[in-house]
C-alpha cells in the first residue's frame, strides 16, 4: 500500500501519527485465520511527509481483508481520546478460482441410432374416422 508524499497540518499537543497496516487471511470454510500481518510507521507531524510503502500482501487460502488504523501520539504517549484514532476497511479480496466449463453432452444423435423414416398411417385414420367426420360438420354448422 502506497501512502503519497503531503505536508500534515500542525494540530494542538500531537507530535505523531502511528499508522499500521493489518492484512489477514481468513478462511471461511477451515473456520480461522490462515495468516496475518501487520506494517506500523511513525509519522512525525511537525516534519514534512514523504510518502511510505507499507507491505499488505499475504499469499495463502481465503479471503483477504486489510485494514489501516492511524493513531495520534503526544510524544511518546498514545492519546486516549477517540477523535485522534481511526481505522477503515481498505480492501477484502476473495482467492481466485478457476471456474471449470461443466463438459457438454453431446445433443446430436448417432446416425446409427437414428430410425428410418417411415410415414405414419396414423393420419389416414384420422382423416376417415366417423369421429373426424362428425366433430368437422359441427364446425361447419
């Protein structure tokens, strides 16, 4: 994580800025925390900043969440009061998967397999069943 050059503005009695990078690994499926770490920097207030890189990458199983914390400091004291601390989720990231294409069942049929074509004499007794000739008069009524 890549934190750009600025110039802080000067606040009361605070002296640093303690900024901390924390990536975990979390494995949903284990049910716990393959991995995590953590990145801290002193940031002097008074003094021009000149940017920082903060190391957030951990390579494992599960998803990844990294969180920045900035704490205000009094010296070498932390301050208690919660307007001088702050944290954020930066970034949740879900391991890459690859997705497997299902294998296709072949729809064609053999040719083989396929039976010849024979013409159905099924309609003929249709066309010439009494039923057929009744049922099409009744339309015509």
């Amino acid at each position: 994580m890549k934190i750009p050059a600025q110039t802080l503005p000067p606040q009361d009695a605070l002296t640093h800025l303690e900024i901390t990078v924390i990536a975990t690994r979390i494995s949903f499926v284990e049910r716990r925390i393959t991995r995590q770490h953590s990145t801290t920097i002193k940031v002097d207030i008074n003094a021009p900043f000149s940017g920082a890189k903060l190391d957030a990458s951990i390579p494992g199983k599960g998803i990844l969440f990294i969180v920045l914390q900035v704490t205000a400091r009094k010296g070498a004291d932390l301050t208690r009061d919660r307007r001088f601390m702050a944290a954020d989720i930066l970034f949740i990231g879900t391991p890459e998967t690859k997705k497997e294409t299902p294998k296709r069942k072949q729809h064609i049929p053999d040719v083989r397999k396929v039976l010849p074509y024979a013409p159905s004499l099924r309609k003929e007794k249709i066309l010439t069943s009494p039923a057929f000739h009744t049922i099409h008069k009744q339309q015509r009524e």
